[in-house]
C-alpha cells in the first residue's frame, strides 16, 4: 500500500512538475509548444533552451530530455492529468497568440513612428 501511495504521488508531481516548468517559462517569455498527438496519444510539450517533455498515453511513460541528459519514468496517466495537459496545451496556445499580437501591433507601432507623412513611404522603396 505504501509503494502504492509514493507512485501516486511521484506520478501526480510530474505533472505538477511539469506544469510549473511551463509556467515559469512563459512568466520569463521564453518561447514554448505544447501539443498533443491524436493519432498516436501522447502529449509534446518544448521550452526555449533544451527542455522536452513527452507524456505517452498507450505506452505509461513520460519522457524528459534535457541539453544534458534524458529520463523515463513509468506513468498511468488519469482523467484528472489528461484534463490538466488539454487546458496547458490551450494555455500555450493563447500565449503564443498574445506573443504574436504584441510581437505585431510593436511592428506596426514602430512603422507609425517611423512614417510621419507620404514622402517616407517613397524612402522605404529605395
């Protein structure tokens, strides 16, 4: 019952674990992915500067691979863990959105400032 007990909590961490990497990356505006594969069911989740992390659904496993080194834990994912890693995936997806918009409206207000009056357009072309 022990051994029991300590899994379910070192397999609850991981997912804690790796929700907080995400977190963190996203609060210092790293550039981060987070997808998840239908077909063959399992979770892909990459941070700016080596970070990976693979949650298998069929095979029971995460996978972390760092610049240095690379660990496989057995892992049973649960209903809760699948629902967590549906909403990180939304969660990095309305983060790159709002990284692009601003990346985009920044562009467009440095042109405007740039461009005063219809004679720096004609600058632009030369």
């Amino acid at each position: 019952m022990k051994n029991k007990l300590k899994k379910t909590i070192m397999e609850k961490n991981w997912i804690e674990k790796i929700r907080e990497a995400v977190r963190v990356a996203m609060n210092k505006g790293l550039t981060v992915e987070g997808k998840y594969q239908e077909l063959l069911k399992y979770y892909f989740f990459t941070i700016e500067g080596g970070l990976e992390f693979f949650i298998y659904l069929n095979s029971g496993g995460i996978s972390i691979h760092t610049k240095k080194g690379h660990l496989f834990e057995e892992y049973s994912i649960t209903d809760r863990d699948d629902l967590e890693l549906k909403a990180l995936v939304l969660s990095i997806k309305e983060y790159n959105e709002d990284l692009a918009i601003s990346e985009f409206e920044e562009f467009v207000s440095d042109k405007k400032e740039e461009i005063t009056n219809i004679n720096d357009l004609d600058n632009d072309e030369e």
